[in-house]
C-alpha cells in the first residue's frame, strides 16, 4: 500500500471516530480518549528508536516536558496557536534529541538507556529551578471554555492530538517500508556487522534520536491547555516513561502496529483503572502486563499473531 493512500485511510478513520464521538456527545470520551491518543504518539514515537534501533531510551518524559514547558514559555512571553507551539515544541524536542544521541549514542545498552535517564533528570532540575516557567511550584494556563466552528476545547485539543497521531503514525509506517528503516532494523539485528558493512550507523541513530524526540516533545506541546496546570512532577511524570517502554513492547516492537496495539490496550485500561479504582491501580497494572509479556510473549501482541499464523500455514 503506498504511503499517501495509508494516509488517506488513517485520516478517514481519524474522522470516523471524532464524528461517533460527537454523535455520543459525552465530553468524558474526549477527556479519555486525549490520553489514549497522547500514548500512541508518544509509543510510536519511543518505538522509533527503541523497536527499530535497538536502542532502550528511559528518557521519554524529558522530550515531552520539553513540549509541554515551551507552551508554558511562549504562553507567558508570547501566546501562539496550538498547532504553531506543536511545531516550535517538536523543533526544540528535536534537537535535543540530535543532541543527546551526538553525546551517547556512542555508548550502548545499559550506559545508553542510564545515558537517556540522566538528560530527564537534568532537565528536570532545571525546570524546577526556573522560576519563570513556574519552578518547583508549577504555572497555570488559562484556556477558552469553546474554540468557533468545533466546539469545546476538549474536543479541540483532542483533534489536534488524533492528528497527531495519524502523523506519528503515518511516520513510524513510512520508515519501516524505506531505506532508512532498513538501516534502523541492520542497526538493532547487528551493529557491528552493519558498520562493516559501510552502513552508516551513527548518522542513522541521530535521525532516529532527532524523529522520536521531535514527536514525543510535540505530543507534551498541547499537555499544558489540556490540564490547566503543569508542574515538574507531572511533565517529568513516571507514567510517561514507563508507559511509552510498556506499550511497544507489549503490542510489538518489530512493526508500527505493535505501539498503536499497546497504546490503545494499555491506556484504555488505564483509564478505565483511574476512574474506578485509582492512577495508583493504572500504573502497576502497566507493570503487571510488562513483566507477563517480556517472560510469556516477549515479542509482544504482534509476535503471537505472526506465530499463531505460521503454525496455521505450516
């Protein structure tokens, strides 16, 4: 299928569901249904670098605070449009993306993965010591209660993060059928051999590290209005890097269907968790079926599909 038609088709079914959704006309499906949404930008995203390269990153929640605290920013300096401060959220997460994989992706397995854990906890203790963007005690963005011609600023946001999706999506699937993703799956199958092989893997691993960050830092960019409120704790949030490890590698790291799989599944139950029992409950229920897939399935949901497949063909 040629990626303009697959586009074609996530874009329609991205209508489908806004159209049901406003058809049920409850505001909770779209408060819900923004999270699950978020989760399958930021697991695509993740699995870009993580699935396709090999290259374990706990640092997911950085990139996305680096989205969420340049709305914070502009808002206070120089209010901007959502889809702009998307883009200006994306081109910062980017780079910082480029720049941590210049500084580490030199390094590999663990040192790599501690690498990535030590830039969330170093932009964390810069954010919590600016001031201007709130520091230790965080900042409030005030929202309209309604956008013209769509309606409520829930569903606003919740539009724009179904975008989103459609493009990490569309993204993630574009690579996989390309020369670059080829490169990426040489890189993860064996380094090594690769680079005898003249791939070359470091300028491979920074266009990864640059894709997943600008995407996961455009997926934080919208966080601010969608809450009302930001702080350290919840930018910088556990939830976001354990969930976007989660999520691939419960669906399948191996393909783009694996993350959208694991998002829809895991940030489905999450929420259904949250609101009958606790967040507490959504979050070790992550753990749970972590640890159940990496020892029972560790090729995740995708895995057992191709695997029940092969023994039906054989």
């Amino acid at each position: 299928m040629r990626t303009s038609t697959f586009i074609m088709i996530c874009v329609a079914v991205a209508a489908v569901v806004f159209s049901l959704l406003r058809i049920l006309g409850n505001e909770y499906y779209f408060f819900a249904g923004y999270v699950v949404l978020q989760f399958i930008v930021l697991a695509t995203a993740w699995n870009i670098l993580g699935g396709y390269t090999g290259y374990v990153n706990f640092g997911s929640a950085a990139f996305f605070a680096v989205g969420a605290y340049t709305t914070i920013f502009f808002h206070k300096t120089f209010p901007l449009p959502i889809p702009i401060l998307i883009v200006i959220g994306g081109f910062l997460s980017g780079l910082i993306g480029l720049g941590m994989g210049y500084l580490t992706l030199r390094l590999r397995g663990a040192f790599f993965a501690i690498g990535t854990l030590a830039l969330a906890v170093v932009l964390a203790t810069i954010v919590t010591n600016w001031s201007y963007l709130g520091g230790a005690r965080g900042a409030y963005v005030l929202r309209p209660d309604e956008i013209a011609v769509i309606g409520s600023y829930v569903q606003y946001l919740f539009l724009l993060m179904l975008l989103l999706a459609v493009i990490a999506i569309a993204t993630a699937r574009g690579i996989e059928h390309s020369k670059l993703g080829y490169g990426f799956h040489t890189i993860r199958d064996d380094e090594l051999a690769a680079e005898a092989s003249g791939v070359p893997t470091l300028r491979l691993k920074l266009i990864a590290t640059t894709i997943s960050g600008a995407l996961m830092g455009m997926a934080g960019a919208p966080f601010p209005y969608y809450l009302g409120y930001v702080q350290p704790s919840s930018a910088f949030g556990l939830e976001y890097a354990v969930n976007s490890i989660a999520m691939p590698m419960i669906g399948g790291t191996t393909s783009w269907v694996g993350p959208l799989i694991g998002a829809i599944l895991l940030a489905t139950l999450q929420q259904w968790a949250t609101v009958t029992f606790s967040s507490e409950w959504g979050v070790l229920l992550v753990g749970v079926l972590l640890v159940a897939f990496v020892v029972l399935a560790p090729r995740g949901i995708v895995g057992l599909v191709e695997g029940w497949r092969r023994r039906r063909a054989g």
